[in-house]
C-alpha cells in the first residue's frame, strides 16, 4: 500500500540524512558578502536545478533527474522516499504612501537593514511510503503540483510604525515522482531501485523570456532522500566484489547517490546533484550555514565580520538567512572561531622498534637499516606528524652537491631558472646572487635549495617568516668562495 505519511523510525532515520541533505538544499542560496548588489550573487540557483521541459531547448539545463542504485531488500521491506526542492519566490519591496497606498521602490532603509528585491527559496517535499514488492513491474507514480500565489509581509521600523510591505509572488511549478524496482540476473536478492524525478510544467517561455522566468517555474536544488527499513543499501562507490558489474550498469543522470547516516548504516541514501563521498558529515566545528559553495568557514567567518556597517545592513535586509549569517559571524566567541582554524580527525603514534643511532644524512638519529621516509625511521618519542619526527633530515645542515661542491645553509649561489619546471616570475631573477637559508627534501626524493635574494629589501622579513624561494639544484650556480 502506498502512503504519503512516514512511520515514527523512518522519520527518525531521515531526519538524520537531512543534517547533510539541508546543505544540498541551500547550496550556494546566497553567497558572500550576503548582498543582493553583489555581481556573484546576481546568478542564483546551480545546483540540481529541473526546469520546465520548454526550456531544456533553450539553454543547457536539464527537466529531470534519473537515480539508479542498489538494494538488498528483506521480505516485507518498505521503502520511505523524500523528494526536497526550493520553489522560488520573488520579492518585492514596496513603501507605504501618505494615502496610504503602496509603491514599489528598489529598496526600503530602516535603522538595522536595507530591504531590496531578492528571489527567496521555499522548501518543497514530496513523500512517498511503499512497501518493495509493490515497485515491481509499472512500480508507482506520484505526481505533484504547487500552485501560484501571492503573500504579503508588512515591513515595520523601530517603534512598530508600518512604513511599507514586501509583496511575494510564486508562479506554479509541477512534476512527478516514478519509482520502480527489478531483480538483478543471477542467485542474489538484490534489486535495482530506479527513482526519476521530473518537472513536468507546462509553460511556454514567451518572446524575450530568460532564465529568470523559467526559475520560477523551476524545482530548485532538487535531491532524494531513501530510507529502507528492513534491508539494505549498497554503495556505488565500493559495492561488494559480486555486485561490482551491476554497480557500474547502474544509470544516473544529473544526481549521484550516496549512502547517508552513520558510517556503518546502510539504511540512509541521499541523491544529490553535488558529488559526495559514501556517509557525509557536516564537520563538527562548524558552527552553523554559511550556504557558500564550499568555501571554508574559518574565511567566511573573518571576511563576514569584517564588513562594513552599511554592508551588514544590506545583508541583513538582502534574506532572513543571509542576517542569521551576519548575526552568527559577530557573536562568534573566539572559541569557536579557532576551532574552525583546522581539526585532526585521527592520530596514531608510530615508534621506532630499535633505539636510534646516529646516521648521515642530517646528522641526526635514525635506523641504520631505514631508508629516510619510512615511517619506521622515526624518533620513538615524536608523534608521526610532528615535523621533528624524521630526524634523518636537517634543513639547516644537510647539503646537496651541485658540480661536485657542497651547497648548504650559508652558501652563496647564482640563481639559473629553467624554462620549465619552475614558476614563470622565476625567470626574472635569473643571473642573480642569493643565500642559501636551507636544504631540504621531499617525501619523494627530491631536493630543493631555500633561498633569499641578496640585493632583496625584503630579505629579512622572509627570513623570519621563513618564506623562501625555492629553486633545484640543476637551476643554481656555485659562486666561488
């Protein structure tokens, strides 16, 4: 029997999908610095965008979304499905007159924001609860519709005087959901699941019509929630050995599915249209949305308390989420703004079985017998990650030969860029003099010169940083001493 309302541990379950899943969604929905004014912020919605089958002819975008995957159900099984979209709404701003009428006006200041015209998002859903068996054959068909409308929102100053209102508009948008099962050939319980998701709106984009147009009319940042409450999922990315060729013979057009929840359930898939691993997890130290494209929250975070007054302002009035960012960003304690700086997510300690013994290479203490990058060579009392760990090299004393003499940290060279394999504004130092600060190698072998220019203003403060330039041996000359 297909139903539309979830059981309590299915909702559970899918409830822990979406912590991911809400990230797809609002992927990308506004951008920093948060202004509608900013150009970046002037193309809207990228990411699994299904737009009316008119305008596929039009522009490069896509009215579907295919998903196949993997399924080892159990007899009985039944199979919960979310389908999440944002259905765009445009706002518009408009100020109360002395007669009290209303006119539409491109922004609207107040003491704490500056309301502009802005496109919002609306999360859509559409749910679905079968049980396995009934996907066989024609499997199920749920269409969906949202119709247009309009709301209107007053707008209020401090002391609660209304002084104008924000008028929002949607047009209708319209799909369906098709979800069908078959077994896979051969002695296995498997099943191939397929799940197609598809805009089936009927407008026509009139003469000088855009993408704007057909946005609205659009299922936005569309992706699938699948939750199986007796079986399991099997992972396209590492199927096991046996369904490794059904794996690769599973079709997926413009989403990808993933396994979701915990590392260790199989339970939870999550369909996006953004590439994921198996089982993705918001990081811990992230305090909150940030919705921009991946961007790295500690930047976000610096860059976004770092705007001006009259910018926050407008970020503020630009959408309700783009102020919760302005609002996380200034009341971020220094905690958690430095936890954000970078995390370790796993350590191990590798020890040296037999006690160190002083080697060649650097001078310091290493096994005999243990080439230099084996983690084996390592002093016993260093973590592994700790750069102090491989003594067998010393920056500050290891040489290189070049033309059969010694270059180390003290040496004076003469500076010979190659035409490949170095940086282009390399090449306008060649012919001249510098000093060797270190020599140092790499995990596969190589060996490369740290150097200051000598007639560099700067050298000093590069020094102290230690912000060298780096050059091969091939590419320098040995002045004589």
């Amino acid at each position: 029997m297909t139903t539309t309302t979830f059981t309590a541990p299915a909702e559970a379950r899918l409830a822990v999908a979406r912590q991911v899943a809400d990230a797809v969604l609002f992927e990308g929905y506004v951008l920093y610095p948060y202004r509608a004014s900013a150009a970046k912020n002037r193309l809207r919605w990228q990411f699994g965008v299904l737009v009316p089958p008119s305008w596929t002819a039009t522009a490069a975008e896509h009215d579907f979304q295919h998903t196949e995957l993997l399924m080892e159900p159990r007899r009985g099984a039944v199979l919960s499905v979310e389908v999440r979209f944002l259905h765009a709404r445009r706002r518009t701003v408009q100020r109360v007159l002395p007669d009290g009428g209303f006119e539409t006006v491109g922004e609207l200041r107040l003491a704490d924001r500056v309301i502009v015209p802005w496109d919002e998002g609306r999360e859509e859903r559409v749910r679905l609860t079968v049980a396995v068996e009934e996907l066989a054959g024609s499997g199920a068909v749920v269409p969906f519709d949202r119709p247009a409308g309009e709301e209107t929102e007053p707008v209020t100053d401090a002391d609660g005087t209304v002084v104008g209102r924000l008028v929002r508009r949607h047009e209708a948008v319209r799909g369906v959901l098709r979800l069908s099962a078959s077994p896979l050939d051969g002695p296995y319980t498997a099943q191939r699941l397929s799940a197609v998701v598809e805009n089936t709106g009927e407008w026509l984009p009139g003469e000088g019509a855009g993408r704007d147009a057909a946005l609205s009319r659009s299922l936005v940042a569309t992706h699938t929630l699948l939750h199986l409450d007796a079986g399991r999922f099997l992972s396209l990315t590492d199927p096991p050995e046996w369904a490794r060729g059904a794996a690769a013979a599973c079709r997926n057009l413009h989403t990808w599915p993933v396994l979701a929840g915990e590392p260790d359930s199989r339970d939870l898939v999550l369909s996006s249209p953004i590439i994921l691993e198996d089982h993705p997890a918001i990081a811990p130290e992230s305090p909150g949305a940030l919705y921009d494209a991946t961007e790295i929250d500690e930047i976000l975070a610096l860059r976004t308390a770092a705007l001006t007054d009259e910018e926050k302002r407008e970020a503020r009035g630009t959408d309700d989420r783009a102020a919760a960012v302005i609002e996380l960003t200034d009341s971020m304690p220094a905690q958690v703004l430095e936890r954000l700086h970078g995390a370790v997510r796993g350590l191990r300690e590798v020890t040296a079985p037999a006690p160190p013994v002083s080697g060649d290479a650097g001078g310091g203490p290493v096994r005999p017998d243990t080439p230099w990058w084996d983690p084996g060579g390592v002093r016993p009392d260093t973590p592994w990650w700790d750069p102090g760990a491989d003594a067998s090299v010393d920056p500050a004393r290891d040489h290189v030969l070049v033309d059969g003499r010694q270059v180390r940290a003290g040496s004076r060279v003469v500076l010979r860029p190659r035409l490949r394999h170095t940086d282009a504004q390399d090449l306008f130092l060649a012919g001249r003099r510098a000093l060797v600060e270190a020599v140092l190698h790499d995990v596969d072998g190589g060996v490369h010169v740290a150097v200051t220019v000598e007639d560099d203003p700067g050298a000093d403060i590069r020094r102290e940083q230690g912000r060298y330039l780096y050059f091969q041996p091939a590419e320098i000359d040995v002045e004589a001493p």
